[in-house]
C-alpha cells in the first residue's frame, strides 16, 4: 500500500533546514546594518574633519601662530562628535610661516579617532595673507 505525504523525519528535517536558512538570513541582514552605520560614521567624520580644517583656514598670521593643542565638540546635529587637535608644529623662513597641525573626530565613547587629517597652514609673513592650506 502506497501512502501519499510526508513522513515524520522528513518534516523534521525540513523544519531544521529552514530554520537554518532563516538564522542565517538574520546574521546576513543585521551584518549588513553594522557595516551601513560604520560607514555613516567615517562619512560624517570625513564631512566634519574638513569643516573644521575650513574654520581654521580662515585664521590670519597670529591667529595661526597662536594655534596650539586643544579640543572641544561640534554643533547640534552632530553634538555626539567631538574635535581635537595635535602634532602641532611650526616652520617658518624669510617670506612664510607653516603649520603643521593633525585634526582627530571622535564619536562619543569611542576612544580610537574615526578620522585623522593632517593639515598644513602657510602664512605671509609681511601680509599675513594665506598662502595656501
């Protein structure tokens, strides 16, 4: 006598299967989730690294002579980033005077910086004028 349908150990093993695939699906979706806010981050930190870069372009001679190491937090809505600044060093000949300074983005609670850029201010040294960044 032939009997239609399935067997009890074949609807076991279907079950196990499936789930499988289903956890695995998870592990796939909530992998890709972390590696999307990761890359949000380091864009953000790319976005506010330059704008800070940009702010102290702006300085004149003294205003970049007197740029020393220091820190402190963007604006609202990027409130949970924070700046600093390090590795300052100066240079300077006849016509101009250099800066070197390296500006670090940290998100809040992370120790290790998202972003790190180095930075090079010349002056004028008659004018005061930017010579170039």
């Amino acid at each position: 006598m032939r009997r239609k349908g399935f067997t009890l150990i074949e609807v076991a093993i279907s079950i196990a299967l499936l789930g499988i695939v289903v956890l695995w699906s998870i592990n796939v979706v909530s992998n890709i989730s972390r590696g999307s806010n990761a890359t949000e981050e380091i864009e953000t930190a790319t976005l506010l690294s330059s704008q800070k870069a940009e702010e102290l372009k702006l300085l004149n001679l003294s205003g970049i002579q007197s740029l020393s190491a220091s820190n402190g937090t963007f604006a609202s809505p990027y409130d949970n980033y924070s700046w600093q600044i390090t590795n300052v060093s100066s240079d300077e000949n006849s016509n101009a005077y250099i800066k070197r300074i390296t500006i670090n983005v940290f998100k809040t609670g992370n120790p290790n910086p998202l972003m790190s850029v180095d930075v090079n201010f010349i002056r004028g040294k008659t004018d005061g004028k930017d010579i170039g960044i």
